[in-house]
C-alpha cells in the first residue's frame, strides 16, 4: 500500500514538471524550411536572424542548411 501512495506521490510531483518543457520540445520540421528562406535574402541582418532561427533546431535537421 505504501508503494502506491509514493507511486502516486512522484508521479503528482513530476507531471506538472513535465508539462512545463520548452515551447520548441516539438515543431513542425516544416518550420525548418520556412526559416531557411531567410538565408537567402539580400538583407545581412535577415541572413542573420535566420542562422539565428535555424540554431534553435536539433542540427541533424538543419545541417544542409547551415553548413
């Protein structure tokens, strides 16, 4: 019985914890592409919040971009 109790107990403690993760825990790769576009501009300073942009991504996705 008190197994369960503590069982319960952690998983009340850890599920708000694990709701609270970063906003970029999941995107759409989609969003990916869509940052990328930037590098193309003429402007230095959209070049710059696209790399920027593209850095927040895992680099496995982002690599044939950035390198």
């Amino acid at each position: 019985m008190h197994r369960k109790l503590l069982l319960a107990l952690c998983l009340a403690m850890a599920l708000p914890a694990a709701s609270e993760r970063p906003a970029h825990a999941f995107d759409w790769l989609g969003r990916i592409e869509l940052e990328a576009e930037g590098l193309d501009s003429d402007n230095p300073q959209h070049r710059l919040k696209a790399v920027r942009n593209l850095g927040r991504f895992a680099i496995e996705w982002t690599r044939k971009h950035l390198l």
